[in-house]
C-alpha cells in the first residue's frame, strides 16, 4: 500500500510514498500529513476468524492486512514490545464498569500513558529502518507531558536515532518530569524550558522550520524526523486496539459479530480518534465515534456545529493537559479522507491564515455520519472521579473522565470509552477531586494517600521514580535550546 500527501501535491516530492518512505520522511507537501491511499477492508469475516486470536495475532494481521514494505520479521520484532506490558497475553483489559459502559484501559506500557501503544512498537521499526539505511535521524519533541516519556522510552539506547526532548520546567506532573529527567540513555537529551508547553512546541516548530538548522544538521549528516502522531506510523499501531476493544466484547459475550457500539474517545490531536474512524471505515460494527474534550472544546465545535474557531480562543490550561491543544493535528486526515486533497489545502490554509474555517451544511452531515462530540469542564471531571472511584468502586484519571458525561447523555446503545492515562500520572488531581479540596499536595503525597483511601497499589515503576538519580538537569530559556541541542549532537 502506498502513501499520498493530505494537501496534495507540490510537483516536488514524489507524488506517492511506501510506508517505510512515509515515516522517516513524515513532511508532506504544503505542509500536510501522509495518509494511506486506500484502506484494507476487514470485515464481519476477519472478526470472526481473529476471535481466537491473542493481541499480537491481532495486530499482525491487521498491519499486514495494509501491505506495508516492512518484513514480518520485523513485524514481528516490534510487536513482542508488547511483552513490556503489565499482561503480555493481554497488554489492553477491557473492563466493565455499567451494564452498558466498557473501558478499555490503553496505559498498561511502560509510561502508563496510551502513547505506549504506539511508539513502544513504532521506535523499534524506525530505529531499524534508519540502521537499514545507514542513515541517523535526530527526533525532536516536545511534550506537555505523556509524549516525552513514551518517546524517550521507546528511544532509548536504539541505533540511528537520537532524541531531545523539550518540556516546560514546572508545567507536568512530577511523575512526568521524573519519568523523562531519569531516563538514562547516551542517544537522550531532555532539556527544561523556562516557559510553558506553548514556548517549547513553538521553539521546537522553528527549529523544524529553520532551513539553517536543517544545514548545520546535514553538516553533521544527521536528518530530522519526528514522531508525534502527524507520523502514520503511529496512527497504524492506533487502529489495532478499537479492534482488539470490540474482540473482547465478543469474547465475553456481551454482544455478538456485527453488533453495532458506540466509542468514546478522549481527545486532542486526534490520533487516538482517527485510529477509531480508520477501524470503522475498515469494517469494525461503529455506529458513533464520540470525541471527548476538556474546557478546550474546539472539536465539540466542529463536530457539532462545523466551524473551526480559533479567534479570540487561547489555550486553557486544565486538569487534562494532555488534551490542551487549540490546533488538533489529525483532524486533516478525516478532512481528506471525506473531501480530497484541494478542500483540504483550502481549509487548512484558511486555519493557518484567517485562523479558522467553515465546513459547508453538506459537509458537516457527513462528518457527523460517523462522530459526534461533547465536553467536560474540570468541575465535572472531578465529580465524575469521585463518583466512580467511591459508587463503582472505578478509579480513573481526569482524560479518561471526559468521557463519561458523553456516556451519560448516550444511553441505549453499548458504549466502549477509553482510558488513556492510570491515575498515577495526575495523583493530585485525583486526590483533590476524592477528597473534595483544593488544598496543594505533591505527587508523591497524593500517590500514598490516594492508595491508601481505596486500598490499591501504586506500580512499582512510578514509585521507584522518587528514588532514581536525575540524570538531565538542563533547564534553559527559550534562545538557549538550539545551541543545547547543538552542544548535545556535537559531543558524539
Ligand atoms: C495524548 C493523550 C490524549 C490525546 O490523544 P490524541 O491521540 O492526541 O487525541 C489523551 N489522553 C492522554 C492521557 C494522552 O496522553
């Protein structure tokens, strides 16, 4: 299967990509994303056959059914990174929580954030392309939180690659911060930024940007690549799980082959929801893709009302700051895959310009054939915390809240929501919304104290955190980073 470009195509680059091209070389023409030509049809039949299947089967078959230019061996490789998981034989429990809400918990890796699912098996193959090719690649990311991890996770100690990964000192959790200024590994380099998410993404889109700073990087015969969800090499590993979701629905009985749900997703760059819209357009029983936002409700607007806004709109911060994001990247590849390369380059160049757009009536009917959206604000999160952990005995982070008011509002039909983060990773939002307080508590505090109330464990890989040397202790201002960077390249 080949790759074409979102916004068409400049006459520049090759009009059509093979996966392996698409994902080291992720930057389409005009600035638009890679997007499979086709998609593989996988319907009531493979469902059926895929019923005795364990995770793994499930998704080799599926990443094979896309025809990509990687060997099974491969394949194979970075899908055993699933072993890293608390359940190797199952690395995503459903649960049921309601008669008719199911959760499927996407945190069981190694960052218990649902950037595992992805970039645990996407770095294993990048990394060996780049080996392939002789080639070595420098990944540049910033993160308000869960993506720094998980890249530097799945990065580390691999060949070919290197990874600087920018935050904004003070702006995540403590156990984000520890996760990535304790992660040893000679290929990784974690810079603090005086400033917030917002400075680091923008520091990070210059450099991108910056045609010097490509030429100082060829000088040193390193290219750039990245690995945030504009790559579709993350988006493939991000169909397999609503399959895997659904599977286990019918494993258990609960309902039947071709049996239609409901999905709720928690979103913000729209990559977790764009693997569900790909899974249904594939053939999985969806009827609703439900988007999940947080007081940032831009897509609550589109789906709803088909206006993209961002005038007058800043960034809020929220208990969610993993779904902080004004510009939701994924968003274009449903645009081209509902109304082709020109509209899209219109649209997408009407945001980036007059700063939004306006689907037509006859557009936004069809995009709400498939989604539909609603928000949560931070009170309501909290609420719906506490009622969960202490009337259903289910506890839940603050993403994963923001989708059970859509839950609420969609009875009838067999709703599965996802989970995209474990408490650990948010314990003082947890514990304020438990105990009903505003009161200020460290990380480790409301780890303790939150498992001591409901008589839980807190995992051990985030309680070791506390006690791992730091090993980058780099915080810098914002026109400091790019000679970091280059200080960091140089000494090897
Ligand atoms: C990244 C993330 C999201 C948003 O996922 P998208 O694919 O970007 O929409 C939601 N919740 C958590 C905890 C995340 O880390």
């Amino acid at each position: 299967m080949l790759f074409v470009e979102s916004r068409g195509n400049d006459g520049k680059k090759p009009v059509k990509v093979a996966f392996s091209e698409a994902i080291l070389n992720p930057a389409a023409s005009f600035g638009g994303l890679y997007v499979p030509e086709s998609l593989p049809s996988l319907g009531e039949e493979f469902l059926k056959s895929s019923l005795e299947c364990d995770y793994k089967e499930l998704a080799f078959s599926i990443l094979k059914s896309f025809d990509i230019d990687i060997e099974d061996e491969l394949i194979k490789e970075a899908l055993d990174l699933y072993d890293r998981f608390d359940d190797p034989e199952n690395p995503v429990p459903v649960k049921k929580v309601h008669e008719n809400l199911y959760v499927s918990e996407l945190y069981h890796g190694p960052t218990r954030a649902f950037k595992d699912m992805a970039l645990q098996p996407f770095g294993h193959i990048l990394s060996s392309l780049a080996k392939r090719r002789e080639e070595n690649y420098l990944i540049l990311a910033a993160t308000s939180g869960d993506t720094g991890p998980a890249t530097l996770e799945s990065f580390k100690n691999r060949p070919n690659i290197k990874v600087v990964c920018l935050y904004p000192e003070g702006g995540t959790s403590d156990v984000q911060r520890l996760q990535m200024v304790t992660e040893e590994g000679k290929n990784l380099k974690v810079i603090g930024i005086l400033g917030d998410f917002d400075d680091a993404q923008n520091a990070l889109k210059e450099l991108l940007a910056s045609a010097e700073f490509r030429k100082r990087l060829n000088s040193m015969d390193i290219k750039l690549s990245a690995a945030n969800s504009v790559n579709f090499g993350r988006i493939i590993f991000q169909t397999i799980y609503h399959f895997h979701s659904y599977l286990q629905l019918c494993r258990n009985g609960r309902i039947s082959i071709g049996e239609s749900v409901d999905l709720i997703v928690p979103s913000g760059n729209f990559g977790n929801a764009l693997g569900a819209y790909y899974a249904k357009k594939m053939g999985l029983p969806v009827e609703k893709i439900l988007i999940a936002s947080n007081a940032n409700n831009v897509l609550t607007e589109l789906i709803k009302y088909g206006r993209y806004d961002l005038k007058g709109r800043s960034l809020v911060k929220t208990l969610s700051p993993a779904m902080d994001i004004l510009k939701s990247s994924n968003v274009e590849r449903v645009l081209f895959d509902k109304f082709g390369p020109l509209r899209t380059k219109e649209l997408m160049e009407e945001l980036n310009e007059k700063g939004g757009y306006s689907l037509t009536k006859e557009e936004l009917a069809a995009l709400r054939e498939d989604f539909d959206a609603d928000f949560t604000t931070d009170e309501e999160v909290r609420e719906i915390i506490k009622e969960y952990a202490f009337e259903y005995g289910y506890l839940m982070d603050p993403h994963t809240a923001t989708t059970i008011k859509i839950f609420k509002n969609n009875s009838g039909r067999i709703n599965i929501a996802y989970s995209t983060a474990e408490w650990t990773k948010f314990a003082p939002a947890v514990w304020n919304a438990l105990k009903n307080s505003d009161e200020k508590i460290g990380d480790l505090d409301a780890l303790v104290d939150v498992a001591k109330m409901l008589n839980i464990m807190i995992p051990v890989v985030i309680e070791e955190l506390f006690n791992k040397p730091i090993v980058h202790d780099t915080v810098v201002s914002k026109d400091e980073i790019r000679g970091e960077i280059l200080k960091f390249l140089e000494e090897r």
